[in-house]
C-alpha cells in the first residue's frame, strides 16, 4: 500500500481563491480515485503564508503511478504554481469493515 499526501494552498497569485471543497471536487475529477481525507491546514509558499488543504489517499502499490502521473493535471485545474506531493508506503494501513452478522 502507498499512501500519497498532496499539499495545495488556496491562493492563485496573491489572491486566496480556492477553498477545500473546489479543491477536493477537482481532485476527485482529476485524480480518479474513489476516497480519500482532505482537511485544512496552513503553509508557507515561497515567503507568503496561505490557507491549504491536504488530500490523503491511500491505494494499492499498482495504483500509486497512475495517480501520481495525474498530479501535474490537476496543478494546471486549479491554476496552481505547484502541488507538494509526497509517497510513502503504507505498510500498516488497512481498511476495517464491520464483521458479519450472525442470522
């Protein structure tokens, strides 16, 4: 399992025009995936402090390439300079569904 961390800030120039939901709404067209977590944090980029949002997806390993190759896409959707993205693996994550019920 990969888990891929995609950091991107609200501002487009000096102006913040971008909230978390445009931001998830377009990473849900771009990126092709079907769940992920996206919450606010704050960043710095190049000296301007600005509001983000980070998208964690975690997916299989065979997975990770084709969403990582969609990045540079969604940069160029929401008029971005640059999107942070990081990989790491996700050896201990794992998906819990609730156990079956006894009839």
């Amino acid at each position: 399992m990969k888990k891929i961390t995609l950091t991107i800030g609200h501002n487009i120039g000096n102006v913040e025009a971008l909230d978390t939901r445009s931001i998830y709404q377009a990473a849900t067209q771009t990126l092709n995936v079907l769940g992920f977590t996206a919450f606010d944090c704050l960043g710095m980029w190049q000296g301007m402090p600005e509001t983000s949002t980070r998208i964690e997806i975690v997916c299989e390993d065979n997975e990770a390439g084709a969403i990582i190759a969609s990045v540079p896409a969604l940069t160029e959707a929401l008029n971005q300079e640059a999107i942070m993205c990081e990989v790491a693996d996700a050896a201990g994550v794992s998906f819990v569904e609730p156990a079956p019920r006894v009839a």
